[in-house]
C-alpha cells in the first residue's frame, strides 16, 4: 500500500471518531496505523492510550503500546507495559520475547536472557545462538 493510502486511511478514520469519540475500535485501528504505517508514534501512543481509557482490559491496545514505546525507543515504558500484560497472559510466549529485546536494548541481558529463554520454553522459535550472546555479554550477571 502505497504512503498516500495509509494518509487517506488515517484521514478515514479521523472523520469516523469525529462520529463517535467512544469507538475504541477506531482509535486502536488508527493508533497501528500510526505506529506501524505512518512511524508517528506520538500520534500512535496517545490513540491507544485513549484505547486503554475506554477499555482498561483491552489486550491488543496494551501489547500496540508496548511495540509503540519500543519503537520509540523508550524502553523502561516498553518493559513496563509487557510487565503489565504478562500479569494478564502469563504464559504468552511473543510478549516474553518482546520484553527481552527491550531488556537487550537497555543493556539488561541478564533479563534479556531470562525473558527469551521464558519465551523459548513456552514455545517460540528463538534461535539459541541468540541466548547465548546475551549469556556472553562482559555485564551478563
């Protein structure tokens, strides 16, 4: 899709949420455009912020603000809302994953290596050469 359309489809669902300012799906849908299509990630975070204080227990919207913090590279916060996701899906294999490659980005590889090996017993596919750099980092603990 070209950029044009991702701009047409962001001017699409701004006239929607000028209809109905309580449509959590229409901010969701727009906060990932934003972040995943058009890089504006401040745009992003505040639509799926507005997501969250519409519908606190909305998963997609909390696990969009955690790749939309990483994105921007503010890291802690990416960590902290994977931290805040797992204690509702503990045993999601992806947000393990994603919190360690925020740990790594922190320099934190002991957490790093705690969180891909988490994520690789629940059964995603990480290669363990990976694991292994992280264990051989000078500041692994």
């Amino acid at each position: 899709m070209a950029l044009g359309s991702f701009a047409d489809a962001r001017t699409d669902f701004d006239r929607a949420l000028e209809l109905n300012l309580a449509s959590a799906q229409g901010y969701l849908n727009r906060g990932i455009l934003h972040v995943g299509h058009l890089a504006n990630y401040d745009a992003g975070i505040a639509d799926l912020r507005r997501v969250l204080a519409l519908e606190p227990t909305n998963t997609d919207a909390a696990l969009n603000l955690g790749m939309a913090l990483y994105k921007k590279r503010e890291y802690q916060a990416a960590v902290d809302q994977y931290s805040s996701l797992l204690n509702i899906l503990p045993d999601n294999a992806r947000l393990y994953y994603l919190r360690a490659l925020a740990y790594g980005e922190m320099r934190d590889f002991t957490n790093a290596l705690k969180d891909g090996t988490r994520a690789k017993g629940l059964g995603l596919a990480i290669d363990d050469a990976l694991l292994a750099k992280s264990q051989a980092r000078p500041d692994y603990k």
